[in-house]
C-alpha cells in the first residue's frame, strides 16, 4: 500500500461544505499541488461536491457526449473519458507526493480503489475492481452497476483529481455521456442500492478506510 514514510507529515482531511464550483476547484488544485512540490504546504485530501458538469479526461471520445442538456463540459487533464459530477456525489481529490509514497503510480491507482472499496465495505455494499473497466463496480442481478470513478493526474509526481462516489446523485444525469466510454453497464448509488447514508456517513466512512490504506491524517483543515 502507499504509506507514507514514516519522516512525513500526514497530509491534511478538508471537507467543503457548500458547492464548489469547477473551475474553482481546479485552480486550488494546482496551486496546492505546485505548493507541495515547492515544500510550502502539505498533502491535502479535499472532498466537495460539484454543481451538476461533465468533464472530459484525456482519453474522452467526442461521440461519448450524447446530451450534455444544459451542464457544462470541461476538458481535464485527469486520466479516464467522461463523467458527470453533480449534488449527491462525494468528489474526493488527493494531492498527496508520491516521492514519500514509492513512486508506484499502478500502486497508487490501486491503493485509490482499495480505499474506495474498502469505504464502501462499511455500508456491507461489495465494490469490485474490473479488468479493463476503470472505477469500482457493484454486481447486481444480471448487471454490473458503477459506484465510483477513478482518475488521476500527476505533476512531477505530486497526484490531483481522484475519485468520486455516487451516495444519491440524479443518475438520469449520466444518460447525458456514456461513463468512462462503457456502453454495456449501467451507473448506481448508495440510495439506489437501498442504503439511505448521509453525506457525513460516507466522510466518515472514507476517513477510515484511508488512514487503513494511506496512514493517519491530520485534523479538519477548513474548507
């Protein structure tokens, strides 16, 4: 897993209350993130909630689009294709420096879907990993539904983006794009599993599971 070694601060746990918007919040990511590379600040783990957007990451295909009905679209240099953000989500981006974490960056994607899964275990809800499909998937009777997105970007080895939970989004939101560029699978929710968590359950529930696979972290920072 990619611990931190042991000489490193543990990185900050934000959460942000109201919507933050896109552009906002990609701004703040590269100014934490080339902070981190100057020594000036520490990691930081930011979760927020998005107004309703798509964005595209570097491997969205134009014709995944099919209605974007209103919601901007942003071009990302996160990996992946396109997802929706939107109220009922839980957005978390990790901007944490993997020089003090190995440098293992298949590593690193899997210890960011092992949190997530490893999150979600709590509700007694089974995330899976998919080979070939990006994110974390929930069986179902005779489908596979996605729970969570996945992606990342790293600059000189410091991450930013990272994932995303679906607690009790509008899924008819995602009929807007096709998810990750996956046509055969359809998208779920906590709620729509049948589990009525809260947002601070879900926070609560991801500050577990990270300190299990990333080590502590250190008091609310603000947001």
């Amino acid at each position: 897993m990619t611990q931190a070694t042991t000489d490193a601060a543990p990185p900050h746990w934000t959460v942000s209350d109201s919507l933050v918007p896109y552009p906002d919040a990609l701004d703040a990511m590269e100014r934490r993130v080339a902070a981190i590379r100057a020594g000036e600040a520490s990691e930081l783990v930011w979760l927020l909630v998005h107004p309703p957007l798509y964005t595209a990451g570097t491997s969205a295909q134009a014709d995944d689009l099919l209605d974007a009905g209103g919601f901007p679209v942003y071009r990302t240099g996160r990996g992946g294709q396109y997802t929706y953000h939107g109220p009922g989500q839980r957005v978390a981006y990790v901007m944490l420096d993997l020089t003090k974490r190995g440098r293992d960056v298949r590593q690193f994607v899997h210890d960011l879907e092992e949190w997530v899964i490893r999150a979600l275990a709590r509700f007694n809800v089974r995330g899976e990993r998919r080979e070939g499909r990006v994110g974390i998937w929930v069986p179902r009777e005779g489908r596979e539904d996605k729970i969570a997105a996945v992606g990342i970007r790293l600059r000189r080895w410091v991450s930013f983006h990272g994932i995303a939970i679906n607690v009790d989004p509008e899924l008819s939101h995602f009929a807007g794009i096709v998810p990750c560029g996956i046509r055969e699978h359809g998208v779920t929710s906590l709620h729509d599993l049948g589990i009525p968590v809260t947002m601070p359950d879900v926070d609560v529930a991801l500050r577990d599971a990270f300190e299990e696979v990333f080590g502590p972290v250190r008091a609310n920072a603000g947001g």
